[in-house]
C-alpha cells in the first residue's frame, strides 16, 4: 500500500533509515515511561486501598459514635449540636508533575471539629488525592500504551517494509544498468572486432 506512493530513490532510503532509528528510540523511551509509570501507578494503589480501608473504618466508628450519642440525648438536641458549626475547613490544592502526569496534592488546615470525624478527614483527603492520582496515571499508562503500539505494530515495520522496498528496487534498477553496460560493451567490442577485420 505505502510501496506505491513512495519513489524508490537513496535518498528516499536514506530518509527512511533515519525515521526508523527515530522510531526505535522514540518506541525504547515510551516502553520505558509506560513501565515507570505502572510501577508508580501500582504503588498509589497499594496506598488508595490502605487508605479506603482505614477511612471506611473512622466512618463506621463515627456512625456508632453517633448512635450512642442519639441513644443517650433528644433528637432536637442532637440536630442543634450537628447543625453548630463544629469545624472550619481550608483546603489547598497544589499540583506535583509524576513521569509528564499533574497530580493534585491536598493540604488542609482545621479547626475545632467532632472528635471522630476530625480524625478521618486527613485520611479522607489523602484517599481523593490518591482516587485522582490513580485516575489521571491510568489515563496516562493507556495514552502511552497506545502510543508503544502504534510505534511497534505500525510506524517500525512500514518503515521495515519501505527499506526492504527501495533496497530491492534500487539492486534490481542496478543490476538491469550493469546488463545494459554489460551489453553496450559488448556491442562496442563486437564492433570493433568487425572493424579491425576489415582493415
């Protein structure tokens, strides 16, 4: 499909060797962020497990807290408590570059809270963070997937092909030249044989 569209000349090979190295190296570096980047990304989720884990934990410890709170006073009392303002929450969102992947990065400040709950929040940040992290890294590994194979089952064996291509026209055009030399000297040879006959 490509052979026909290219003109089977050097320099074309020549442009051809060199958009093969290219891919080569282009194809190594890929493979090599597509792994870093699995590592990394297999490691967050080691932590997002963790973390989901001991955050479910500090919930259901909070929701008995809150049972026995609602067991042990009325409910209008209790609404007012949790309807008061028990915490003030800032939260700051930054962002770390990990293999060409923006990661966000959250800090929080507090301020009086509920006991139980106070506990958990850092953790429940830190399992969005990891959540988000795991998100944008596996997009990641899937783009630079796509990318490795692309390379590997399209651009580097057309470029293959087209090399092994040009190679075998270039050798048939100079092979059928040498014929033709071969031939004309003959010729020329043929010819001067008749004539130093003649003289």
């Amino acid at each position: 499909m490509a052979k026909k569209q290219i003109t089977p000349t050097r320099m074309e090979l020549t442009k051809t060797k060199k958009k093969l190295v290219t891919a080569r190296r282009g194809h190594k570096l890929l493979k090599d962020k597509r792994d870093e980047l699995m590592r990394q990304f297999l490691e967050l989720v080691k932590e997002n497990m963790a973390l989901r884990k001991k955050v479910e934990a500090g919930i259901l410890s909070a929701n008995k807290n809150f049972v026995i709170a609602k067991a042990g006073m009325d409910e209008a009392t209790l609404n007012t408590a949790l309807m008061a303002p028990k915490q003030e929450v800032n939260l700051n969102v930054e962002q770390k570059n990990v293999m060409s992947v923006d990661i966000p990065v959250f800090e929080t400040k507090t301020r009086t809270a509920v006991k139980s709950l106070a506990d958990i929040l850092p953790d429940m940040l830190k399992l969005a963070e990891t959540e988000k992290a795991c998100q944008l890294m596996a997009a990641e590994i899937e783009k630079t997937r796509r990318r490795v194979n692309a390379l590997e089952h399209v651009t580097i064996p057309e470029a293959q092909a087209t090399i092994k291509y040009i190679t075998m026209k270039l050798d048939e055009n100079e092979r059928s030249s040498q014929i033709r030399l071969m031939k004309v000297k003959d010729m020329m040879l043929e010819e001067a044989h008749h004539y130093s006959e003649r003289a």
